[in-house]
C-alpha cells in the first residue's frame, strides 16, 4: 500500500510573535520551529496503518530547508522517505497553490490512502488536504477522531459540534485530515533517529513544478488590540495570590 | 452584492447557525439566498429570499460529494458573489471543494469585516490577518459565534428545488453522543480549569485543590482531556460544553477560540499564564503572569484560611 503524509513546520506557538516588514506576515527570525501538531497525529496514523497492512510511508512537506529537521523527525517516528518540496517562499502562498503543488507530485503516483492535519496552527485555514483531495478527484473526510481500515476500506470517526461523532466509511483511494487527540503519537527513540539518518530525503525545486496563481491576497497582519479592562498581576506568588484574592472579594462573590 | 449562504441540517433539524450567517451578510449589505440540504416536509429556515433545498431523504446528511454538486447547481443559478459556510464540520468539510470547482479564493474562519475586507485570526489567535479574495468569487467560512442577530430571522422563503443524479465516495453509518453524565459542569457557579500548561496529570490536583477550596468545579482544555488527565464531561469549549460561571480560572490555557467559545460568557474571568501574550489575555478580567505550578497551591492556602 502506497501512503502518503503532508506536514507542515509551524513555530511554537508560545512563541513572541513580531509582524515582518511588509506587514503581511510574522517575522520568522527567532523562532523555534516545530512540526504542525495535528500533523503528529496524521504520521502516527500514517506509520500505524503500515504497522498494521504493510506499506510505503513517503512525507512530504514544502518549505524552506530549516523543514528538513521536521521532516526528519517523521522519517524517525516511521516513515520510510521523504520528500521536501524546497520553496522558501511557501508561507507566502495560499492554500490552494500549496494544494496544487502536492497535487501536482502525488498525482501520477497512486498513493492509496493520505494523511494531512486538519489545519495548520500558524495559518489555520484547514484547507489544503480537502482542496489536494478535490484535485486528485479522491474521497477526503475531515476531522477524523478515531480511524479503522479492514479490507480496502477505511471505517472513521468525525468531530461533529457538541460532542457528537459521525462514523463514515469509504473505500480507498481516500484522504483523511486528522484531529487532535485521534492518537498519541510516538516519540522517536533513539535508534529510530539514528537510522532516520540514512532514509532517503529528495529535494524537489519549487520550480520544477507548475506554478498556479494565488487566489487571495494578504493585506495586512497585526497584532489583536489588546482589551481594555484587562489587568496584569506580576511579581511574586505570594503578592499575586493576595492581589487577586482582594479582586475576587471586591469584583465577585465567590468568596462573599 | 449577492451572498449565497449555506445552511446546516443534522440530525434531523436545521441548526440555528443560518442566524449567524445572516447577520454576517447582513454587516456586509449583501442580498442573501440561501442553500440547505434538508427535509422540506418538516422544517426549513425562515427568512425572506431564495432557498434552494435539496431532499435529505435523497441525498443523506452526509454525502460530501453530492452536496458539493447540488450546491454548484445552485451558484450556477444565483451568481453569488460570494458563499458563505460557518466554520463547522459541515463548512469547513465543503468550502474547499467549492472552492477548488469554482476556482474561487477561500477565505477560513472570518470573525469580522473591515472595509470590506475580511479578518481572520493566525496563530492560534495571537495574530490577526486581513485577507481579500482576488477573483469574482469568494468562498468564506465564519467562526462560530463571531457574527449574531439578536432574534432568529422570520419569513417564509421562496423554495427552489435542486435535484441531479448524484453519487458520492463515502458513506455515513450513523452517529454517536457524548456520554456526559456524572459531573454538571454548565451549572457550576465557579470553574478552575486546567489546560496543557499544567505540564503533567499529577498536577491536575492543583487544580483540583483550588476549585475545592472555591466550592466549585474543576474542568480543562481539550489537549488534557485527549491525553486522558481528565474525563471528557469536563471540557469546556466548542466540542465539549459551554459554560457561563461566576468565576472562570484559566490555568495554563493558551486561549485557543474554540475554548473561549465555550467560556466566554463566563461573568468574571481570570488567567494564569506565563505567557503574557497568550490570547486568553482578550477575555481575562485579570491575567496573573505567573506559573501555575507555584501560584496555585499558594493561594489555595490563603484561600483555605480565609
Ligand atoms: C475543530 C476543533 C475543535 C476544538 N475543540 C476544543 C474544545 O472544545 N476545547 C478546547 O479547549 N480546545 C479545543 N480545540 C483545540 C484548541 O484549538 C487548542 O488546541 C486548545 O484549546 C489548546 O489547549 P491549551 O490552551 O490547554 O494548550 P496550549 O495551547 O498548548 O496552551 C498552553 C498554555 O499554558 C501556558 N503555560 C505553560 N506552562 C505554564 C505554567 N507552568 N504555568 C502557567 N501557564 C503555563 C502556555 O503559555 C500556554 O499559553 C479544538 C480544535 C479544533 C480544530
Ligand atoms: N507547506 C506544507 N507542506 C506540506 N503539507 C502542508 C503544508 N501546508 C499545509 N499542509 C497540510 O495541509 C494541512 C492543512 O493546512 P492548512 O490548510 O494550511 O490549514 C496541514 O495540516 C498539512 O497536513
């Protein structure tokens, strides 16, 4: 079985985020960068489903070189190869034209089953697996809780509001975009590291594929106005404590 | 301007999120249609304008392939300038695949307009990005909560049937609830819950310890109910509850929207958070920079010797 998974890198999401000089993104000095989390959940499952009926596991990811090192954390949690499609522009790219491109290498491929996050974290869009789906003219089911495959056929879970689960099937080819909390994904241990070391990492250029036009434009980013009203405690655990307990005794009454 | 906005319909009832969409096309001045994949036979959303309905009983709940068919049908007749979906499984499962057939810019998780153009956040809230589609058409979703009227719409909608032949790649087998029970979290008149900040489930206690000495409920973000530190009748946001306590403390949540959604409307609000910049810091009446870990069992302490 050929199987596919797309990660992104993301920076840490506690991280201090600046705007850039054109104002239309975040500045991506100084950041700690690290793999997309629901993107965890989609390569455990991934390395799971090869566990279970045997398979080729390729990740790709399109970005800059820096992704290589979150590429190589997924190559030591179990895939078999990964590809980097080395576009140090990507983040400025709509979901669509990152769609597009993954399209572009996994069409003539055959890959039976593809594994995408739900969303991104630093974008958020939840798009591109859905729109990758579309553009392979496979079945795609989002927000998956829970998977199953017997037989040709994936059985799922999908995250409804309020609690409530859908169970879908569909038989393969299919792409599903997973949803935190779907699995636990493993650490890399140590000598799973090492023989990452060796798995095969093809760069492909950006360019060397076809290149759509975005359909969206930036504008600007910004920072949220921070909410007025709002008050900060600092210092010591012992003065915060007594600050806000007075708070709690004047603003509410739960300690009446 | 024309919007189509496409309803909802699950479990057998028209959910009342069309409400919202209406209030978003009615901030941007748009004439609004609307699409809905329901039963006509029992109930259909009220509003004043062109409803396109396909049968339920034909084309099932879920059936993403036939719904994105029969909904290109129907901005084949309208010529919207834009579609709107909420950001919800069923919007955002859909958009894309419109998006793709009409080649038309998606725009996810709107949660407000200016000048026309739309505001979406990034990074899990922390910043801002102001987006606008480049073609005729616009594909948006709104984040849930985002845009309200105060009273459902009313009126009766001028129905246009949408049918075709239709097929599609997966099948719904039916659907499961929350096993809630035990613990009521929505009538709890105080909440100290925990998010992944708290590091490790032996620290849940703290959390715990201060919600005791409060008299009220612990509760916690999806990342500690996933990693099955606490039961999931206590998560509090869009896919778990919504609550609205006197006293709502955040320890170690990062303020992610789909957990504001479900405690925003909690009277008084207060973070505890080493990171002064989480987003949590929008609907906090107090934000205690500080690390849970020393600050909690200290005032637990003063609290209990009150
Ligand atoms: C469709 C969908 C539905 C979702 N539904 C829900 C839902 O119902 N409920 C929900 O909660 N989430 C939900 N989520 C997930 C949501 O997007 C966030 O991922 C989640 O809320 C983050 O949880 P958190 O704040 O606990 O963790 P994080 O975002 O990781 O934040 C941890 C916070 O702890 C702080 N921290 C770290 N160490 C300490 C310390 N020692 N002391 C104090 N602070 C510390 C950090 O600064 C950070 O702000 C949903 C997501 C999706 C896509
Ligand atoms: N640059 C990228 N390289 C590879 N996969 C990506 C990239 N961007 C997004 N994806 C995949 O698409 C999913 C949804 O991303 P998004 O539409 O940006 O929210 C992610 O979880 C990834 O699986």
């Amino acid at each position: 079985m050929k199987l596919l998974v797309c990660i992104k890198q993301v920076p840490d999401m506690e991280s201090k985020f600046r705007i850039d000089a054109d104002g239309v993104w975040y500045d991506r000095g100084d950041l700690a960068w690290r793999m997309n989390e629901y993107d965890e959940y989609a390569v455990e499952q991934a390395v799971r489903q090869k566990e279970q009926a045997g398979g080729d596991v390729t990740v790709l990811c399109i970005g800059s070189d820096q992704v290589k090192e979150t590429m190589k954390k997924a190559l030591a949690m179990g895939c078999d190869r990964g590809v980097h499609i080395a576009d140090s522009h990507s983040y400025m790219k709509d979901p669509y034209q990152i769609a597009a491109m993954i399209a572009e290498f996994a069409r003539d491929k055959g890959f039976d089953i593809i594994f995408t996050g739900m969303q991104s974290q630093d974008r958020g869009s939840g798009q591109v697996g859905v729109m990758l789906a579309e553009l392979l003219d496979m079945a795609a089911i989002t927000t998956i809780v829970d998977y199953t495959y017997d037989n040709g056929s994936v059985v799922v879970q999908r995250e409804l509001e309020g609690g409530v689960k859908a169970k879908v099937k569909a038989a393969l080819p299919v792409l599903v975009t997973c949803q935190l909390g779907l699995n636990t994904p493993r650490y890399p241990t140590l000598p799973n590291i090492m023989k990452a070391k060796k798995k095969e990492l093809l760069t492909i250029e950006a360019k060397m594929l076809q290149s759509t036009d975005s359909m969206q434009k930036t504008v600007k980013m910004a920072l949220p106005e921070k909410r007025v009203g709002g008050l900060f405690l600092e210092g010591e655990p012992d003065s915060i404590a007594d600050r806000l307990i007075a708070i709690l005794k004047e603003k509410t009454s739960v300690l009446a | 301007m024309k919007a189509l906005l496409v309803a909802e319909y699950r479990q057998g009832k028209v959910q009342e999120s069309y409400a919202e969409l209406m209030a978003f096309s009615g901030i941007l001045g748009a004439e609004s249609s609307m699409f809905i994949v329901a039963d006509s036979t029992v109930a259909l959303p009220r509003f004043q304008g062109t409803l396109y309905v396909a049968e339920v009983s034909r084309y099932d709940e879920y059936n993403p392939e036939a719904h994105k068919s029969l909904l290109l049908d129907a901005i084949a007749q309208e010529k919207p300038d834009m579609v709107v979906f909420c950001h919800s499984s069923y919007g955002w499962d859909l958009a894309p695949r419109i998006a793709v057939r009409e080649k038309a810019a998606q725009i996810s998780e709107v949660i407000a307009v200016e000048d026309g153009k739309f505001i979406v956040p990034a990074c899990n809230g922390k910043l801002r990005r102001t987006l606008t589609g480049k073609g005729l058409l616009t594909v948006v979703t709104i984040q849930a909560g985002a845009f309200s009227l105060d009273n459902l719409p009313d009126g009766i909608p001028n129905v246009v049937p949408v049918v075709g032949d239709y097929e599609g790649m997966a099948t719904l087998l039916g659907y499961e609830e929350a096993k809630l029970g035990g613990v009521d979290l929505t009538r709890a008149e105080v909440i100290i819950s925990a998010g992944r900040g708290v590091g490790k489930p032996e620290n849940i206690v703290m959390v715990e310890g201060l919600a005791k000495a409060l008299k009220g409920e612990y509760g916690a973000s999806r990342p500690v109910v996933d990693a099955e530190w606490v039961t999931h009748n206590r998560q509090v946001g869009t896919t778990g509850l919504t609550v609205s306590p006197k006293l709502y403390v955040a320890c170690g949540i990062s303020g992610a929207v789909q957990h504001l959604a479900g405690m925003k409307k909690s009277e008084f609000v207060v973070a505890i958070n080493t990171d002064r910049d989480a987003p949590i810091g929008e609907v906090a009446d107090v934000f205690a920079v500080a690390d849970l870990k020393q600050l909690l069992p200290v005032l637990t302490d003063k609290i209990m010797a009150l």
